[in-house]
C-alpha cells in the first residue's frame, strides 16, 4: 500500500513539474512573438494656417493647431518656435506641447493668433522639435493686412 501511495505521489509531483514546465516556455514564447513598439511619430493637423484679411495692429482670433503621437512610443516635444519672414506677426497663444511627453494615441495643442504690423501678404511658420525621425516639422502661417477702412461695416439688427 505504501508502495502505490508513495508512485502516486511521485506521478503527481512529476506532473505538476511538467505543467509548470509548459507554462513557463509558453510564456517565453509568447514574449519572442511580441513585437517591439513603433518609434514615436508626429501627425499634424492642419499643416497649415490662413488667416485671412486681418486688420493691422488688431490681434485675430486664434486657431488650434493639434499635433498626435501617431507611433508605439511616448513622444517628447522639445520645442515649438514661430519663425519665418514676417514671424513678429504670428504669436503663440497657447502651447501644451513644448517640454510635454505626450502618449502613443495622444496629442497636444497649439493656439495662434495673427496681428499684422503693416498692409499686405505677411508669411510666417511653426517649427516643431520633437524625438520622432521626422523632427523638425514646418507649418506655414499666412494672412494679409489690411486697413480698417476696407472692412466693411456690420449691419445693425433693425430695432
């Protein structure tokens, strides 16, 4: 009796071992078979802004600029800088990207604004510097000056 209690035993540990054994190279091979993470890359939308007529010397409204973490890894935005030939005229508003790590799937903004310092076309960008394989990425800004006499008056609701 002591004999078959002591082989059942013995089956049961060298059991329990195998199983132990198959789960573990399971494991392992289920670790080779993930795929490493994409780097980060930036989508940026739009690629650029018009803002249009603008009155000299009057700030516009802003507009958003919206840039994703399209890649597997977290991005970091190191920094983003208005330039270009008439970059004075364009101002960063809002920025929550510059220093910010963002998420694979996630995004920051970028608000500005155009107040143009003389009459005509007036041209600018938007430099981003990130981590991605990409970096910088460029936008264009542009709009136009105009005086506020070519602004045509608002009609007044009848009363």
């Amino acid at each position: 009796m002591k004999r078959t209690a002591g082989i059942g035993l013995l089956v049961i540990v060298l059991l329990s071992v195998a199983a132990f054994q198959t789960k573990q190279k399971k494991s392992e091979t289920d670790q080779s078979k993930e795929q490493p993470k994409a780097p980060p890359a930036v989508a940026v939308s739009p690629l650029s802004l018009d803002f249009g007529n603008q009155v000299v010397g009057r700030a516009s409204k802003s507009k958003r600029i919206t840039l994703t973490n399209t890649g597997g890894k977290k991005l970091y935005v190191n920094s983003v800088a208005v330039d270009g030939d008439n970059s004075e005229d364009f101002t960063l508003v809002r920025d929550t990207c510059t220093g910010a790590t963002i998420a694979a799937g996630k995004s920051c903004v970028l608000d500005v604004s155009f107040t143009p310092a003389q009459l005509g076309t007036r041209k600018g960008g938007l430099t981003i510097t990130d981590d991605a394989l990409d970096s910088p990425q460029k936008l264009g800004l542009a709009g136009s000056g105009i005086n506020s006499i070519d602004v045509p008056p608002t009609s007044r609701p009848p009363q």
